[in-house]
C-alpha cells in the first residue's frame, strides 16, 4: 500500500502497488516511518513543478533492510537505514567531482523525482543511504533525515557564530537546537506573530531568548538561520544580524524575498541558501546527534491519515514533526 500523488493540487490517495525492484547497487526497506516534511507541500502545491507523476512522497524515511542488490556491501540484512532527500547524483560534473553532490546538475530526489516512503516498502541506491544508530528509535530518526540533515549543513554555514537566531520554529529548528546548545551556542528563536506554543516550546529546549519574528532580540545576533517560507523574513533577519553576520536561507522554496535598503546588508552581511545535503553531511551529522542524545518531539499519523498531517502541517496545528509511522 502506498499514497500517491497523481495530480498536484490534488489530495494523496492511498493505492495498492507493487513492491519494488531492486538493482545491484539498490537496497529493498521496509518502511517503519517516514516523516512529513512542508517540501512535501511544496510539490503537492506545484511550488516545485516537475514531480514524477504519479509519485510516491516521502523523504524521511527510516526502515528495516530487507534485499540488497549484488553490487551492495556496506550495508546487511536487518539494519536500520535511513533514506534522505538526495537520492542520487551523477559523479562526473564539476559539482559531484569537488565533493558538492548536492548541487549536481543531474541530481535525482527521493519523493520528488524517485519514489519515496509514503509506503510499505521503498528502493534507494546505496550510496545515497545511512544507517541508524542502534539506540535510536526509528519513529524519532524519521525528522533527522531532512529536517535535522538540511537544518545541520545550516549550521555548519554559521557555526563560528556564538549568537544565533532561528526564525520558524518546527521540526528543523528543533533538532538544530538542541545541537547548537551542547555546542554551547546562544540560539535566539524567532515564531510567528500569536504562535504562542512555539515560543514555549522554544523555552522548554533551553533557547537564550524566544519571541516573535516581527521582535528584536535583546542583542544583535552573530547570524540567522530562515526555516520559515516566507521571503519577508529574510529582510526581518538582516536588521538583528550585526555586522559581518550571516543570513542563511534553509527551506527549499521561499516566497519572494522584497526589496529593502542597501543600508542592512551593507558592512560585509550575507544572504546565502542551502541546497540538499551531501553523504559526508549525514556522516557528521549523526555522530553529532548522537552524541547530543538529540530528540525529536513527533506527532504519529497512519498512511491513510497522510492527507491530514499534511493539512495539519500546513495550518501550523504541529510542534515539532509530523511522521506516518507504518
């Protein structure tokens, strides 16, 4: 069984397919869960416009490996792997031979151009998979595949930055945090105007300040990390961000960013975004989470209660991360 996407615009519908076939570098898993992330909208809403179709969503996902291909050795029956966003890229042009895969010109991606979790089973090549810690739960991993992936590769952008800021406080800014605190960071936490449950949930993981994203931290802060689509955000972090501070655009889609004063980027400020993820991002990234006894706080669906998580994701009605457990 499995939620398709048949049509943008239109709601997921949960079909009969066939298990998939594997070839000698891919790996056959048995999905437990697979969280549901707002790129997930981003393709349903046609904001990116060419899916495969009809599709299987899903980027998150955590499963029980259960075939793989002749050509696999790094990894054996029963482990428990985890499947990203990224889920091939060509390794010969200039991106993919200087160790930035994640801006391959022929990148393929798991739940958008190759079928994803949304499912009882799904492939991925072996390359473009990691595997999870034994002592993790595979409900809580589900958001550490692209909320905390793209959210770390983030990080690493300002991670010489003691002063922080994060604007949009769900599933990313979470996991980020609780990183960047046993890093010994200052992470000021920025929800939209009236989310009050947010801004206590931001408290609660121990952030220097949290407020709203029309506010002024009490300081001007090192860098800012924009997880939230909303362009409008980023000219909001500029003014907080003191000189030389950087302004890093997390999210996959954003609305237009308007214009604004030369004045507030000037002093050496930057704007840069962050694209995908790369095999040596995930490496790190789960030996630091690990290490950082990270957890997630997760809201549990059913496959066919999919659609709903998704509106419920869409309408703000989630703290933390939303996951379709199998």
């Amino acid at each position: 069984m499995a939620m398709m996407l048949e049509k943008q615009g239109n709601p997921l519908i949960l079909k009969d397919i066939d298990i998939p076939h594997i070839n000698d570098k891919e790996v056959l898993v048995k999905v437990i869960a697979c969280g549901v992330c707002r790129t997930d909208l981003h393709i349903i809403d046609g904001e990116l416009t060419n899916p495969k179709l009809p599709l299987v969503m899903g980027h998150q996902i955590v499963g029980k490996l259960v075939k793989k291909g002749k050509g696999v050795r790094d990894f054996e029956v029963d482990d428990l792997i985890g499947i990203p966003w990224l889920g091939y890229s060509c390794g010969s042009c200039k991106f993919c031979k200087t160790g930035k895969e994640n801006l391959c010109d022929h990148a393929k991606y798991t739940g958008y151009s190759i079928d994803g979790g949304f499912a009882e089973y799904a492939k991925a090549h072996h390359k473009y998979v990691f595997k999870i810690p034994k002592n993790f739960d595979p409900v809580a991993a589900a958001p550490l595949l692209c909320a905390g992936l793209i959210g770390f590769r983030a990080y690493n952008m300002v991670r010489d930055s003691e002063l922080i800021g994060i604007y949009g406080f769900g599933s990313a800014a979470h996991i980020l945090t609780q990183i960047a605190i046993y890093e010994k960071k200052k992470i000021f936490a920025f929800s939209k105007r009236g989310d009050e449950e947010s801004v206590k949930f931001a408290r609660n993981l121990g952030v220097y300040w949290s407020g709203y994203s029309d506010e002024s931290p009490p300081k001007k802060l090192d860098a800012a990390i924009i997880f939230a689509p909303a362009g409008e955000l980023v000219v909001s972090a500029l003014k907080v961000v003191d000189k030389g501070g950087k302004v890093i655009c997390g999210g996959i889609h954003m609305s237009d960013i308007p214009s604004f004063p030369y004045k507030i980027l000037w002093e050496e400020r930057m704007i840069k975004s962050v694209a995908n993820l790369t095999k040596d991002d995930g490496i790190q990234f789960f030996k630091l989470a690990e290490k950082a006894n990270v957890k997630t706080k997760t809201t549990i669906y059913k496959l066919d209660e999919l659609n709903k998580a998704l509106d419920d994701l869409r309408q703000g009605h989630l703290v933390g991360s939303a996951v379709i457990k199998i």
